[in-house]
C-alpha cells in the first residue's frame, strides 16, 4: 500500500490513513528502484488527525531494523536489487 508520509527520521517515520490499522510490525521501502531501502518498522502510537480535509489517523512507528530481502552480493556494500513484487511501500503484519 502506498501512503502518505508526515514525517521521517532515522529513528522512524509517520504517515496517514484513513482508518486505525490493522498491523502492529511492518516492512517500509524508502528511495527510488535504483536505491531503495527495506526497513522493520513497529507502530507505537495511533492518535487521530485530519488531513487533505479528512479524519483519519497519524501513524506514528519506530524503526526495528534493515531487512535484506536478498543477500547482498559478496562484490558490492549493499543489497541486491530487490524483486519486482516488492514494489509497493508498506507491508505489513496483520494482527492475529
């Protein structure tokens, strides 16, 4: 799901939905396709706000960690190009 972000930090990021959501740990992809970056995130706050004119709700996360989503070749720094399926920028872990 794409979203609209409010803030980002190196410590995490925030951004908007429409509703509460519906998972407590996801991943994010931050860049572009030449040098994205996959990151744990865990939401830890949940108030609600208006934006565009809507209410909805500010989701406010705390980074976890990085997540390879393959490992990086044994020639370059960091990982390599992640697949095409992993093109959108947040998925996430749904509550059980």
């Amino acid at each position: 799901m794409e979203v609209r972000c409010e803030d980002i930090s190196a410590g995490g990021i925030s951004f908007y939905l429409e509703g509460p959501p519906d998972f407590t740990t996801f991943v994010v992809t931050l860049g572009w396709p030449a040098a994205e970056g996959h990151f744990s995130a865990r939401v830890v706050r949940v108030p609600k706000a208006s934006f565009e004119g809507r209410s909805g709700y500010l989701i406010g996360c705390r980074f976890t960690g990085r997540v390879w989503l393959q490992s990086p070749s044994p020639h370059n720094d960091g990982p390599a190009k992640a697949p095409e399926a992993f093109g959108t920028s947040v998925a996430s872990r749904r509550k059980a």
